[in-house]
C-alpha cells in the first residue's frame, strides 16, 4: 500500500507518450476502473511501465468491459522486445517462432505480453497468389500495431495506472454503438488473412452486436479463401466458435451469411441432415449451458455430436450391403474422420475419444447378462451416457433406454439383478463343444496335455470380440 501510495504521488518514471493521432479518452467518459483489470495484468502494466516502456492492456479485455462483460483474460502490449520483457519479470517465458510472445506468470494467472508490432506496406508484403499474407511480424510502434488489428473494437489500449483508453480508429465509439467494423478495406483485410471471416462471425454473435454492412459484403463472395487456411488454424477458430458459449448464435449466424454450406463439412450436417438437425442444437446448447456455468467441457464429445448423424449413414449403408455390424461401424467412422481431415486437422486423440464413444451406442442397448455390469467399467461410460441421453432428447432412440440406465448405474446389486432383460436368442451364448477326446497318455506322454484347450478357453461369448474392438487406454 506504502509503495502504490508513494506511487502516485511522486509519480512514475516518464515514458514515451502516445502519438497525436490517438483520441484519449478519460475515465470520466468510459468509466472502466484500474480494479476492473486482473492482479496479473495490472502487475504487468506497472512494472513494465517503471522500467521505462510503454504497456497497456489491449484488444477483447478492453472490449469487453466497456460492453459491460467479463473478460475471459487480459492481454498486454508493449514498446518492450520479449528478452526486455523476460528480463523484467523472473517468472515468465518467451513463447512462439514466427512471433515471439512473453506468458507472464502470476499463480494460475498467464497474462500474455506482446511487443507491438508493424503494419507492413504493400510493396513489402510477404503474401501468396491469394493475397493471403505469410509473414507480417516486425516490432513497430503503438499506432502501427493499433492498424495491424482486425476490428476497431479490439484497437484500444488501455493504461490501468492513468485509467485512459486511447483509440486510434474510433472503436470507442463503434463499440458504444454496438458495431463490428473491419479496420482499412474490408476486402484487403480478408485477403491478408480470411479466417477474419469466421472471426467477424463468431465476435457478433458472442458479443450480441451488430456486424457493419461494409465489414459483411464481401464475406459471402470470398469465402472460398478458407481453402487456402492451413488446417490447423481453422481448427483453432472453429473450436473457439464451439466453445465461446454461444455456439447456436453463431451456427445460426454463419447460416444467415450462407457460410454454412462447403466451408466446413462438419458445419453442413447441422443444416443438411434434418433428423440430426435437432440432436445437433441440443448438443450445442447443453456446451454453452455447461461454459456459463463454468463446467467443463470436451471437444472430443461436441464433435462426436457434430458428425455422429454422418458416422450413423455411413453405417446403415454398410449394414444394408451386408457387412457385419462392428466392421461396419469402424469403417464408417474412419471414413467420416478421413473426410473431416481434408478440412478439419482434428488430433488423432481427439479421435479415439470420439470412436469411443460412437462404439458405445450400441453396447448401450445391451441390457441382458453381464454385459450391463462390465460397461459401466468402461472409463468413457459418463461420455457414452450422456450422449446417449441427447439421442433420447432428440427422440432418436425411446426414452426408457436412458431412465433404464439412469436407475442401473446408482441401484443396488439386487435392484439391478431384477431390472436385467432376458436373454435374446441371439444373445445366448454359444453352444459349448464337447471336449476331445483325450490322447492316449501312455503313447503320447505328457507332450499331449499341452494341445488341449484348457475349458474356460473353449467357452467364447459373441459380445467379447465387440469389447476387443474397442478402443483401451
């Protein structure tokens, strides 16, 4: 407290100011609040700033409270190199290739530190026949970095210890109004990167605000440029769509926008498969109920929903052909995850999960012998029942399946010794062969004993080769 009142009082060492042709708008205007900002972010800003640098918290946190919201985490921008950074704090580390950054670490605390970076001219662009830029990361000064930003709302710097924001393209005021507007040429801006795209989709919808009319025009007309997106990165944005807890919002949004059909195949099962149409949204709405209430969520589950209605054509098709139910269920899923790579580099262990998780469905519907009890052994069982409850919400598979499994994972040995279903013809186990008959010892010796199967060897259900068939962790 001494040390923050000394502060203030005597002031901080002087820095470099911003440049003329940033508007500076006071506290007494914007009303955001130093205590607004995280202990780590402010600890950032402030020691950075003692050391003779320029540092503002910058982009969605800025946005954010002026909005009235909660930011999920605070960025930080700075006139200091990542070594200048890294020598300033002890406990932080240089991160990333093509551009460094510095993670700050203040307990669970990461605040993000960036050094401001240059608007490259066009003559100096590093870009492919697209117009697509592949390189663009050179230190600059605060007003070039404020153009190198995408949208205006997320160009504003805010200075925790003068509490001033200070806007270079007016996103003060178009955030006041509830307005996404692209900094420069719209089209120019889409071309340099085209996931701004998907980014000017996802930030309306979350955000609740409106997406300029300049900013949308073009969209619709260039979206094939997504093509061009390595795969990686379209990965990370459409995640960040998914889990921004409104997912519907922005599904509905991209289907205003005609950016649903050929962008993602994955995006074109929510509105090109009717029966899955509804599954899919409860999907959907049970993640962004979940994200609210701070619970944790799993791609691998959401995109086993996403594409589950392709994985279940794919496999009524093979069945109708006369392959056996398992091989057809592992061939349908490999090609649907094969499909789903040519747009999407979704990780091979995001994969298994997902495969899990499909292969369950069916043992689901087993509820005779012991096959009930070794399920709930299973480590994916939770996953499994839950997805199986959308089925059921949807009204793809009959309720009672769900309140019968619902009861049997909590009841007691004897309960769920009564609620067993009767073995089905096809259930019952094989018949057992009689044994062979047994060598001569005095001929064979002992040698003989060793070729015959032991009892228990001979005796084989059909369920054991679906449980070989899955995957085991």
């Amino acid at each position: 407290m001494i040390r923050k009142f000394l502060k203030r009082v005597m002031g901080k060492p002087a820095k470099t100011k911003p440049v003329d042709n940033a508007r500076v708008i006071p506290f007494s205007v914007h009303g955001v609040d130093r205590d607004q900002i995280s202990y780590g972010a402010q600890k950032v800003t402030d020691g950075l700033q003692e050391a003779g640098y320029e540092a503002y918290v910058v982009g969605g946190a800025v946005r954010d409270l002026l909005l009235g919201r909660k930011p999920k985490d605070f960025d930080v921008a700075t006139s200091a190199t990542p070594e200048e950074v890294r020598r300033v704090f002890r406990r932080s580390r240089i991160i990333g290739r093509r551009f460094q950054l510095v993670h700050v670490m203040f307990g669970e605390e990461v605040v993000e530190v960036s050094t401001f970076r240059s608007l490259i001219e066009a003559g100096d662009a590093q870009t492919d026949e697209h117009g697509r830029l592949l390189r663009d990361n050179q230190f600059g000064d605060q007003e070039q970095d404020a153009a190198r930003r995408d949208f205006t709302a997320n160009a504003l710097f805010y200075d925790p210890y003068t509490q001033e924001i200070y806007d270079y393209h007016g996103g003060y005021a178009d955030t006041r109004k509830h307005l996404l507007r692209m900094i420069g040429d719209p089209e120019v801006r889409y071309r340099e990167d085209p996931v701004r795209m998907l980014r000017a989709v996802r930030l309306s919808a979350k955000l609740g605000i409106t997406l300029d009319a300049a900013t949308a025009a073009p969209i619709a007309r260039m979206k094939e440029l997504l093509d061009n997106v390595p795969k990686a990165r379209l990965l990370d944005e459409v995640l960040k769509m998914l889990l921004s807890g409104h997912s519907v919002e922005c599904i509905q949004q991209l289907h205003r926008m005609n950016l649903h059909h050929g962008l993602l195949p994955l995006l074109d099962v929510i509105m090109e498969q009717p029966m899955g149409e509804k599954f899919i949204m409860l999907a959907l709405r049970n993640t962004d109920e979940r994200i609210s209430q701070d619970k944790p969520v799993s791609p691998a589950f959401l995109f086993a929903a996403l594409l589950w209605h392709e994985v279940l054509a794919a496999w009524n098709l093979r069945l109708q052909q006369g392959e056996r139910p398992v091989g057809a269920m592992h061939a349908a899923m490999d090609e649907v995850l094969a499909k789903q790579r040519a747009q999407l580099a979704i990780p091979h262990r995001v994969d298994a999960v997902m495969k899990e998780i499909w292969l369950m469905q069916q043992r689901l519907e087993q509820r005779s012998g012991q096959r009930p009890y070794r399920l709930l052994e299973q480590p994916r069982f939770r996953a499994g029942y839950d997805f199986l409850l959308l089925r059921c919400a949807s009204g793809e598979v009959d309720d009672q399946l769900g309140l019968w499994w619902d009861e049997f994972q909590d009841a007691s040995d004897e309960r769920r010794a009564e609620m067993l279903q009767p073995e089905q013809a096809g259930d019952k186990k094989r018949r057992r062969r009689k044994p062979r008959k047994k060598p001569d010892i005095a001929m064979q010796g002992d040698v003989g004993a060793q070729f015959i199967a032991p009892e228990s060897e001979q005796e084989t259900q059909p369920e054991s080769k679906i449980q070989s068939e899955l995957p085991i962790e």
